[in-house]
C-alpha cells in the first residue's frame, strides 16, 4: 500500500514537468518550433556563430523590424488573439535558414512578457553556423524605415497583426520617401514625418492601407512629444469623427489615427501615431476645383498680404497656406479665404454677417466651436484650423472648419515664463470652467440672434447621444491600457525621458467630469454670458 502511495505521489509531482516538456515539445510561435535549451546547445555543437549582421529574421517573407542599439527584433503580436498569426522565417547570408525558439517561461503569460518587454531568444542556424538572437514582442504595429531622410531609395516596411483589416499578418515593404512634418516638430529631438509611398521604379504613388485605415501614398507620423499622456491627440480625433457623422457632407470629415512603433535606420524612436491627412481626398473635393487653406500659425494676414500672395503667385499668406496638392496658381485663388477673413474677422455689421452666411456653413461653424470648447483646445482657435473650401456655380463657395493637431486640449495648456522648457505645457485646472472663444464665431454671437439657441439646442443633442463622460472616459482607460500593456508606453517613457510622459488617464477624466457638466450649465443661460474675446 505504501509503494502505491508513493508512486502516486511520485507521478502526481512529476506531472506539471511533463506536462511542460510536452507543451515546449509541440508548442509552436509563428509557425517555428520551441525548444529545449538542451536542444538549443546540441544544434549550436560544432557550428561557429557567424554574427548579428548576417542573420535576418522574416515575417511573412519581409525583414522583420530590427533595432540596433539594443540588438533585438520587434515583433508584434495582436494580444487579443490567443493564437499566433505569421510565418517566421530566417536568412544567413541572404540564403535561407533554420529558425527554432529557445524554450521560456514567459510563453506561458504572453500579456506579461509583452507588458514588461520581455526578451525572448531564437536560434537562426544551417549545417556550419549558428546565431542566437534576441525578440522583443510588442502589442502594436511596428514601422521601420530605412534610408536617408528627403533623399530616394528609402524602404519602409510596416508589420500589424493588430488593426489590419485581414485577418492575417499584415506585412508591407515598399520604395518611400520621407521627411519632417511641420515646423514645430522641428524644435524636438523627437519629430514628425511626412511619408509617400511609391512603386518600385519611383514613378508612380502606391496606394497602400495600413493599421485598417484608407488605401493612400500619403500618411503622416505625429509624434506626440507634448502630449504627455499621448490620448489627446487621439481623444479629440475621434470625437471630431463623431461629430462629423451627424452631418450631411464628407466636406467636414476629419482624419484617422492609430498607434505604431516606430524604428528609424536601427533606431528605436517611440510610440507614435500613424496618421491619415486631411487632403482633397479624404474631404472629397475636387483637386481643379475646390481649395484647402490651411492655418498652422499665429500670424494673421492683411489686404496688403493678400495683394502681395497674389501679385507673387504664392501659396503662403502670413500664417495661412494652400493645399496645392498639384495645383497650378491661378488668378483668385485667394479671393475664397481673403472674403471670409474680410467679413468673417474684420465683421462690423449684421450686413456683414450675412454676406459671411453665404460662404460659409453655418452649422459647422457651431460644431467647431463646441468641439473646441468640449476638449478646451487652446491651440486652435485661431491656428490649426483647415478650411475645406467647395467651390459651386457663380461664384458661391462654401466653406467649413476642421480641426488638426490637437495635443493642447483635455485639460492641457500653455505654460509661461521665461524659465518654462521648450514645449511649455502643464495641465490647469482653470480650463474647467474657462469659455473659450474665437473672433469669427464671437462676432457671429454679436449680429445673430438665433446662435445662442442652435448652440444650446446642438449641445442638447450632443449630450443625449454621443457625449456622455463614462464613454469618452471609458475610451480614455481602454486606449491607455491598449499602450501600457503592450510594452510601448513605458518604451517611449524609458527612450524620450523628457517628454513627461503621465500613465493614467485621471487627468483626463477629472477634466471630462468637470468640464462636460459646467458647459450644461454655461449653455443653458449663455444669454447671460458675456461674450468673451481670445
């Protein structure tokens, strides 16, 4: 009887080992085999190792993301899947490889290793050489570029078993060209860029969508350096898509953002967001026809600038721009914007009002200006503003008002002084209860008696369906524990220490608890308001 009992125990014991060695025996990831470590030292057994720089790893059949600093892959991995999407496969010299995986623990709590940034290791070897190379797992799309900035030649390729719309690894390698975006990011170490996509022989745009988004040659890559929490940008995003899908045109529509890592010539560079631009496609307007102005600075033109754009044929009015997206300058390409700016902010009477309600969209001058004050967008009142410009029959035009970059926002401001780093930003809690308002739509409240009540009345609206605090609060968390878990957020905190970085979204709610219910209160009697300047 004793022996039985102990032979029972004996087996019960030695179970959880057995069990483990035939999970590593057939366990696979990315379609290669996991191994034992004994198994791993007896393939290295008369090989030499040839070397980091002759060993490739490849997703699908392209390159896999590879960071040189720290010597190690990115791969991503879609965390909302149990199961492994890809095919890895291994390069020495350019000739194909056998590729197996180095048993670990951490297999068996994928969200962990992911969180924490766990390094796994593979081995890459064929009959004479061998390499052990180290993973990292990431749970969002990877981007790598390689190649020197504005020049041809450069490659980028992109990796999402994450937001693609099929249902496998997506994988891109494509001919680009890339450079910075924005003036701005200029004044940070860590910076946006401009990317187009091209055919193999340069000739033509290549079409491609990435992360689920539209199918385009054109994207752009925000680096959210100043927004510490890295959700403005992608809170106010998509809330100005909720509020354009009330509306009955694509004239308004904004664009679309969703996070990848982003690797440039070896170098790990962050978290960023990879975004669509709000051009003449995405707006659906007619590239001979319609126009895009664009202001991205402070400074504010005048008839003497407007005559001098004119006289010299240039795109660029003070802080006011053309999308020319390939358009040839022609006679009145100003007369659009200059009449609005003349009857919009030089507004001096009810009949100029009404000479502006014929240029302009009403109802999506009130949305902007809701919108800009549900967020507390700081920076763009004046700036940051696209004006989609749809050009009809006899003159008449009509214009609307789309937001971009919007990292001063969700309780976010300008912080002052002379001792105040480069990005001046902090949050302030006096943005609560803080009415923010723009010349245009304050003169438009000076001669429009009904404005206040279609204000209130849009507002009402909002509040009944999409605008509720637990929902954009919800968002908030779920954005911020899609890049906390998947490693990112404490990658770009640990890469851009002087960035700020917040983790957490308690900020950002507080600032929707308070500001959402004092802007019921403000609306409800905003007759009794007084009207505010800048």
């Amino acid at each position: 009887m004793m022996k039985k009992l102990i032979l029972y125990i004996s087996i019960f014991l030695g179970c959880p080992f057995i069990g483990g060695r035939v999970v590593y025996e057939n366990m696979q990831v990315m379609k290669a085999e996991v191994v034992s470590w004994q198994k791993i030292k007896s393939l290295q057994a008369e090989k030499t190792s040839c070397g980091e720089d002759h060993v490739t790893l490849q997703i699908n059949g392209t390159n896999a993301a590879y960071e040189v600093k720290e010597v190690r892959y990115y791969i991503p991995r879609n965390m909302e899947e149990k199961f492994w999407k890809g095919s890895l496969r291994a390069t020495i010299d350019g000739l194909p490889a056998s590729v197996v995986w180095a048993e670990d623990q951490a297999f068996g709590d994928m969200e962990q290793a992911v969180r924490e940034g766990h390094i796994f290791s593979c081995l890459v070897y064929n009959d004479t050489e061998y390499e052990l190379v180290d993973v990292l797992f990431t749970g969002l799309p990877v981007m790598q570029i390689d190649g020197e900035m504005g020049a041809v030649g450069t490659r980028i390729r992109v990796f999402d078993p994450v937001k693609s719309v099929w249902s496998d690894y997506q994988t891109e390698d494509s001919n680009a060209y890339y450079n910075i975006r924005g003036n701005a990011s200029r004044r940070f170490e860590k910076i946006c860029y401009r990317l187009e996509f091209f055919s193999e022989d340069g000739s033509l745009g290549r079409d491609l969508s990435l992360l689920g988004m539209r199918s385009d040659n054109d994207w752009q890559l925000k680096a959210m350096y100043s927004d510490r929490s890295k959700l403005r940008d992608k809170l106010s995003i998509d809330l100005w898509n909720q509020i354009e899908v009330q509306t009955n045109t694509d004239a308004d529509d904004g664009c679309h953002m969703e996070y990848l890592e982003l690797i440039v010539n070896g170098e790990y560079r962050g978290l960023y967001g990879l975004v669509e631009p709000t051009d003449y496609k995405s707006l659906n307007l007619d590239k001979s026809r319609d126009y895009i102005y664009k202001v991205g600075a402070d400074e504010w033109p005048n008839d003497q600038m407007f005559d001098q754009s004119e006289e010299e044929q240039s795109f660029v009015c003070a802080g006011v721009c053309i999308r020319q997206s390939n358009k040839e300058y022609g006679p009145g390409i100003w007369e659009p914007f200059r009449t609005f700016w003349n009857y919009g902010y030089e507004m001096e009477s009810e009949e100029d009002m009404e000479v502006l309600y014929t240029y302009i969209d009403r109802q999506n001058f009130i949305n902007y200006n809701l919108y800009c004050n549900a967020i507390a967008g700081v920076d763009n009142r004046f700036k940051n503003i696209i004006y989609s410009t749809v050009m009809h029959s006899g003159g008449i035009y009509t214009i609307r008002r789309i937001p971009w970059d919007q990292n001063y926002s969700w309780g976010d401001d300008f912080e002052t002084g002379e001792d105040k780093d480069e990005k001046n930003i902090r949050y302030n809690e006096a943005l609560y209860e803080k009415w923010l308002n723009e010349e245009v739509f304050r003169n438009m409240q000076l001669y429009d008696p009904e404005l206040e009540e279609d204000q209130r009345e849009t507002w009402e609206y909002w509040r009944s369906s999409f605008l509720k605090e637990e929902y954009w609060k919800t968002h908030a968390r779920g954005l911020m524990d899609y890049l906390v878990d998947s490693g990112a957020f404490s990658r770009d905190t640990k890469r851009w220490p002087d960035s700020g970085n917040v983790q957490g979204t308690e900020e950002i709610e507080a600032f929707i608890d308070a500001r959402f219910v004092w802007m019921d209160g403000y609306l409800e009697h905003l007759e009794d308001q007084e009207l505010p300047f800048l």
